[in-house]
C-alpha cells in the first residue's frame, strides 16, 4: 500500500496511527532535567539519537503538549531555562521504571525519585544522572530547533545538545571495549512494544575493506 501522511496516519487498515512502527527498532533518550527551582525531571524520549561522534552530540525531540493542557513539556521548559540535559541509558532491567517516568505528573515532582531511581551529581552539568542507568552523557544545549507542525496540531521540537561528559559503569567494560551483552539495552518498537538486545542478540561483523 501507499498513503500520503498529510491524509493523516491511520488509513485503512490500519487502526491507529502507524508512523511509531515505520522508524524501528528506536534508541531510548531517557532525559534528566532540572527546573530553575531545583526540581528534578526525567522522562523517555525515543525520537532520539547520537548525531555526530566528534564533538559527540545527541538530539530528543519533546513533541507535542502535556497531555489535557496546552503547556510544553518539563523536559523543554527544563532545557529552555537552563541549557543542560543529562542522557541515561535505559536497559532491559530499568524498563517498569523507565515506562513509569513517560507519566504527565506535575512539575513540582522530582521524578526520578518517583520511579524508585537514585539520582548522582554530574561532573560538569546541573541535572544528575540515574545511578542504576551504566552510561550517562551530561550535555549543553546547542540550539533548539522548531520543527515543522501542521494546521491545529501541537508543536513539534528538537533539542540538540554537545556531550560534555561520559559516565561508563566499568561492569559493562570488557575487554578494552563496552560490551553491548552487558549493557543490555531496551529498543522502542511501535505503538507500545519494545525490544530487549540480549547476549544471545549480538554478534560482529567485519567491514569488507
Ligand atoms: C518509550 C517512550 C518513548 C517516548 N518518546 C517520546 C518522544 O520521542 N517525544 C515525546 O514528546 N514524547 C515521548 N514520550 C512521551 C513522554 O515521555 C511523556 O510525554 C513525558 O510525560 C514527558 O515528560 P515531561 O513533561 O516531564 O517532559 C515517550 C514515552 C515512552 C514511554
């Protein structure tokens, strides 16, 4: 089949919007912000990924409004007023907590204690880091973009942001490299699937040339 998106995003058959499902498997960008009153936010962002390695930057994109308001999301706000943003990976282990933090919850909670996580000082940025996430990339905003938005729908954002600093648990360092097997990270599928990557899932292959 083919449809053009502008006729919208559920065409026959399909029953609900299927542009989750076009784009997988997705990396999760599980964001930790904090507000100008100190108030820690963390949610997942699975329109993410690493654009560049050197400098190494990252962009999410916090699309849309807080659900039943006309409000922008905290992790924009967040990124907006104070120009910092922490990545942490998100694994098959912290998947219940990392779903709980998708939930639209008042400004005022610290989110990350909310889902049971721990939160740790970064080295160079304001908002910390999940203790129980193995990799964390504490970033500085670059430029947040507008994205296009059609007629009478929310607005859509991309926040860009350079990688200031590298938090690696050295259990998942295995023989001079991160061994993907002990990372054990969780892939967004469409609507609301996701993909573990296990040991049994990796394998290596070398380049032609
Ligand atoms: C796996 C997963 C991926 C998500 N990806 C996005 C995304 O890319 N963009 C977005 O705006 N919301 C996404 N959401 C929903 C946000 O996490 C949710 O709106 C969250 O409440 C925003 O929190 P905030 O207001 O604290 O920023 C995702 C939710 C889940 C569970």
């Amino acid at each position: 089949m083919y449809f053009d998106p502008k006729d919208g995003m559920r065409p026959p058959p399909f029953k609900h919007s299927v542009y989750n499902a076009l784009v997988v498997p997705r990396p999760i960008g599980w964001i930790s912000s904090i507000s100008t009153d100190g108030v820690i936010n963390l949610a997942p962002f699975s329109f993410f990924n690493a654009l560049c390695g050197a400098p190494p930057c990252v962009m999410y994109c916090p699309n849309g409004f807080k659900t039943g308001t006309e409000e922008e999301k905290d992790s924009l706000t967040n990124v907006r007023e104070t120009g910092e943003f922490v990545h942490n990976m998100c694994t098959v282990e912290l998947l219940d907590a990392m779903n709980a933090t998708s939930a639209h919850v008042p400004s005022s909670v610290d989110e990350m204690a909310a889902a049971g996580l721990h939160a740790v000082p970064c080295e160079k940025v304001k908002p910390p880091r999940i203790k129980e996430s193995p990799i964390a990339l504490e970033c500085v905003v670059l430029q947040i973009v507008d994205l296009p938005a059609w007629d009478n729908t929310p607005p859509n954002t991309m926040v860009i942001g350079e990688v200031v600093g590298i938090h690696v648990d050295d259990n998942v360092i295995v023989d001079g490299m991160i061994d993907a097997r002990e990372v054990k990270p969780l892939a967004r599928l469409g609507y609301l699937d996701y993909a573990p990557i296990l040991p049994e899932h990796v394998f290596s292959v070398p380049r032609p040339d």
